[in-house]
C-alpha cells in the first residue's frame, strides 16, 4: 500500500527531531519552530494524546492527534485508499458528532483528512477548536479531552493564519 505523502509528513514533523529551538506557551498551547523555520508546530497535551496543529509557511498545513497507544488494528478501515478510523467528538456539551480521520505511524498518529477537501477541513477544525474551551475526542477505546482555549492567541503568536 504506497503511503500519501501528507501522511509521511505529519509523521515527519511530529517529531521532535524535525523542531528546533525554544518553545513558548500561549496558555495551554506550546508553539515551537521547526530547524528550518518554514513550520510551526502548535500543540496541547490531554492524558493520553497531543494535539498538534502544524503550521506551514505562516498556513495551517494539518491538524494531528498523536495518541500514546496506538489504535488497534480491528478499529482502521483499510478500503478507502488510506487507513482510517472513526473519530467521535463532543464540544461545549453538544452531542457526539463523528467522521473518519486517516491513521498513520503505526496507528499512533490521527489526522483529519479529506482527499478532495483537505485545507477546508483543516479550517473547520480550527474553527470548532477555537470556539469551544474544551473538546472530547474518542476513538478506538480511548478518550482525549483537551483545554482549548485560546487557541486563537496561540496561532497569531506563532504567526499562522487558516
């Protein structure tokens, strides 16, 4: 199965061999320049995952969830071209709402994705992240709540727009 190129790159850039020099915090975000200085990573921590945000040349370019376990193998979906798995999620109390986001890194690394639609959906989540205080995801048989909040602040500290 040949890997997208998105997916190596979420991969490569979450890691922290890819960032370099200091972090600064904007609250609950820490933001961190890449080696290169052309990236961004934005990220917040929950129990058992980060979200991270990856800015690239001043754009949201993804938005990722790094798990600490990875997802079973029983929970992707291997039809669609790419490994998926279903995402649940809940904001400011609304009811679970769900959609498929792509698997990569061994199951480890989760990223919203659409094949034709990829950079609008990347904004949506920021919008739906920068409206709430707090969102829930679930997935497999693990649930990552985190403090969202002034992520807006966040992404104009790191000088990235979306």
């Amino acid at each position: 199965m040949k890997t997208p190129i998105s997916t190596v790159l979420v991969v490569m850039m979450s890691t922290a061999q890819a960032f370099a020099g200091s972090s600064q915090q904007v609250g609950v975000w820490s933001i961190t320049p890449a080696a290169d200085s052309h990236a961004v990573l934005i990220q917040t921590v929950s129990d058992h995952a980060k979200l991270d945000l990856i800015c690239h040349n001043g754009k949201v370019w993804k938005v990722a969830l790094e798990t600490s376990d990875p997802i079973q193998e029983h929970a992707v979906d291997f039809n669609r071209g790419i490994p998926t798995t279903r995402m649940s999620y809940e904001s400011q109390g609304a009811s679970n709402a769900s959609e498929d986001w792509a698997v990569a890194d061994g199951g480890k690394t989760l990223f919203a994705h659409a094949e034709m639609f990829e950079g609008k959906l990347d904004r949506r989540w920021i919008e739906r992240l920068s409206s709430s205080p707090t969102i829930r995801f679930s997935f497999d048989t693990q649930d990552s709540t985190f403090q969202t909040g002034q992520l807006t602040q966040a992404l104009q500290s790191a000088g990235c727009s979306y």
